[in-house]
C-alpha cells in the first residue's frame, strides 16, 4: 500500500504542474465537462448511493450522516448547478494583489498562485466530492479526496465520472484522485505527505477535525463544527425573531450552519421563550435547557456537551441571559467561532454583537443557514473556516490559492 500510495501521490503533484499553467477557459472547460458527466451518469450515482445508505443504515449511522450521504436526483441537478456556477467565476490565477515599482528601478508584483496538491478528509459527503474536485480546478489545484467508507461506492462512481470528464478536457485524469479504498491508513498518509500534499484541509465531526490538526506534519485549514448560536434581544421583532430561528434550525438539521442555541434577552424572556419554543416544538424541536423557562413545561436536560453541544439534529438548547454583553460572553465561551446571529431592531446593540462576537461569520437580522459558499456566491465552498489564519468563512476559489512575487529588472545588483 505505501508505494501505491505514494505512486497515486506522485501523480497528483505532477498534474498539478499541469493545471498551474493551463488556461483559464481549458480549466472551466473541465468543470462545464463535470456537471455534464454527473447528469450522464445519475443513475449509476443513484445505485452507488442506494448501496451506501443501505450499508450505513445496517452499521447503525446516525440520521444526521444519513442525510449527509443521501444523494437524490434533486441533490444531483444541485451538483451540476453548482459545477457550472463556479465555471463562470473569475479565475483567480495571476490576479495582481499588490505592485510597485523600487527607487532602483525594480518592478515588484504579487499574483495569486494555486497551492498545488489540496488533500481533503471529509465524512459521508458524496456532494463534497464534486464540490472540491470543481473549487480546485478552478483554481489550478490538483485534489486527492478521502471520503470515508461511508460514502466509498458513491464517490468511486462520481470521481470515475469526473475523471472522464477531465481527460476529455485535455487535463491530467490525476488531477482528482481519491484514496477511499486505502482506508485509515490512507488518511494516516496524506497527513503525513509533507511535500507531496500542500495544504489539507479536513471537514466532519470534531474528533476527525481534531486527529487531523494534531497528527498532520501538512499546513491544516481547519474546518469546525457549527455550535451556532441567535441571540434574540429586548429590542426584537418577535415574528422576525421566530422566522428566522425556525429557519436555522429547521430548514436542514444536519449541517454546520444549522441552529443550536438560541439566546434570549431577560426583559422579554417571559413573551419570546414561549412563543418561541412554542414554533420549534410545533415544528418537531426538542428543547433543552439547564434551568427552568417561563412558558416550557420540563425542558430536556442539556446533552453531555453542555452549552457545546452540536445536536446535527431536531433537538436545541435555549438559555435566558441578563443583556447583551452576557449573550456575546456566551457565544464566544460556548461557540465554535462558526456563525451566529442577533435579531434586534438596536443599532447600537447590533454593532456591538457584530464587532465583539469573535466568529468567521456574524450575522443581523438574518438566518444562519445562509453561511455557505453557494449562497454567499462562490459556487461552491471547500468548507467553512473557524480558524484566523489564511482564510476564514466559506472558502472559495480564492482561497485556494497562495502568492509570489514576481521581480523584474533591468541588471540591477544589491551594493
């Protein structure tokens, strides 16, 4: 397995010698190919998919993975949507960042550049492979998938297609490979790929997010869990308060931007809790809390994660806080520096919710559900970055890419 490996490694960064220097328009070509493979190829996905679910209901995978995993032809017509979006994006190769010109008469230019090898450990995503295989050429990165057993079938089908698709382009079929079928300890080795993986970037639970960002001797983006919180103010519109609860926390349960928290401001706890735990319950909501709360009859206790708790699921956690400085203290204790929300008709309680609450994202008056590379226009995302360095947010083409610097001159030598 190690020289398998290896060899499979050694192809990909030779690809992406390939993809840093092909032409923006061969590299859309490629993606406008993709979305047009998986449509060709939707039923034999369907199959593989079926297969998947099947084995992951046996093995006893949870309902939040199980809807993760799901691909249906809905899903699918999403996929090759969001290919051809990113298709038409501006290509981010060569975008001059920064120039000038010396005294000595030196032109300096910075430019954007690929990474070169992306290597990515995801969970039970099978849309994620599509999604990363089109970021990355997009941006002239070569990518190696590990997408777990979960999801091994459907993604052997999709990235069969998609490789097709590629080499129909005139692009290396190695510039998306994946090693699903080198099991953990394939994902022992990418992190260890020093040289032949550039950056890695792992998206799932906190436990695989954590083995990565301790184990990895790779640069690591880190991806976290959503521990999301809406903090509901004194100064709240009520009806836009429930919208916009109900719709973070139900519209999708099992993703990072979904709702776990929500926070209300004591001076009108006794009208917005019940109203509010009134609509999540209605609509199916387990509430959970560590204290009594005006209007809910015996709330759940808080799961073992206390206030940290990533539910994926129909179940939140509701606390009552003083002001708005207790809610921000609370968001960034018990946050994943994710998204979270505020809903006041308050200026001034807003811009302080905005600049104080430390997260890659930080909303007013809006759903959280709205953290995603698609809806934020990128296409697509690789994921959503919690950490401050490089990137932060939903990830996109841009960045995917690093710099250099190009010097140009006319003989000058340093005295």
């Amino acid at each position: 397995m190690p020289d398998e490996l290896d060899a499979l490694l050694t192809e990909s960064k030779r690809a992406s010698r390939s993809l840093g220097v092909a032409p923006a328009e061969q590299r859309h070509a490629a993606i406008e190919a993709i979305a047009d493979a998986i449509e060709d190829a939707a039923d034999a996905i369907l199959a593989a998919n079926a297969d998947d679910l099947e084995r992951g209901r046996a093995s006893g995978l949870d309902a939040g993975l199980l809807d993760r995993l799901l691909l249906d032809a809905s899903r699918i017509a999403g996929l090759a949507a969001a290919a051809r979006a990113l298709a038409v994006l501006p290509d981010p190769i060569g975008e001059v960042l920064r120039e000038r010109t010396l005294p000595n008469g030196l032109e300096l230019t910075e430019v954007r550049v690929p990474f070169g090898v992306i290597g990515v450990i995801y969970e039970a995503r099978p849309n994620v492979t599509v999604d990363l295989a089109c970021i990355a050429l997009g941006s002239g990165n070569a990518v190696v998938l590990r997408g777990g057993s979960a999801a091994e079938l459907t993604n052997a089908v999709l990235v069969e297609a998609m490789q097709g698709a590629i080499a129909r382009a005139g692009l290396p079929r190695a510039s998306v490979q994946t090693i699903d079928r080198f099991g953990r300890d394939g994902a022992g080795r990418l992190m260890r790929a020093r040289g032949l993986i550039d950056l890695l970037v792992p998206r799932g639970s906190a436990a695989l997010i954590e083995r990565v960002v301790t184990e990895s001797t790779v640069p690591v983006i880190e991806t976290g869990a959503g521990v999301v919180h809406a903090f509901v103010d004194r100064a709240a519109h009520l009806p836009m308060a429930l919208d916009i609860v109900l719709n973070a926390k139900t519209q999708r349960t099992s993703v990072c931007n979904s709702l776990e928290t929500v926070l209300v401001h004591r001076d009108v706890a006794d009208t917005a809790v019940p109203a509010i735990a009134l609509a999540l319950q209605q609509a199916g909501v387990t509430i959970h809390a560590d204290a009594e709360l005006p209007g809910v009859a015996d709330p759940e206790p808080l799961r073992e994660g206390g206030w940290s708790t990533e539910h994926l699921s129909m179940d939140i956690a509701i606390g009552v806080v003083d002001d708005v400085d207790a809610a921000i203290e609370h968001v960034n204790r018990y946050g994943t520096h994710h998204t979270d929300t505020i809903v006041t008709d308050d200026a001034d309680a807003a811009a302080r919710f905005l600049a104080e609450v430390d997260s890659a994202v930080v909303m007013h008056n809006a759903s959280t559900r709205f953290t995603d590379g698609g809806e934020f226009g990128f296409g697509a995302e690789v994921g959503i970055s919690t950490q401050k360095s490089h990137a932060r947010g939903p990830m996109g083409l841009p960045e995917l890419t690093s710099s250099k610097w190009i010097v140009r001159g006319t003989g000058q030598v340093r005295a």
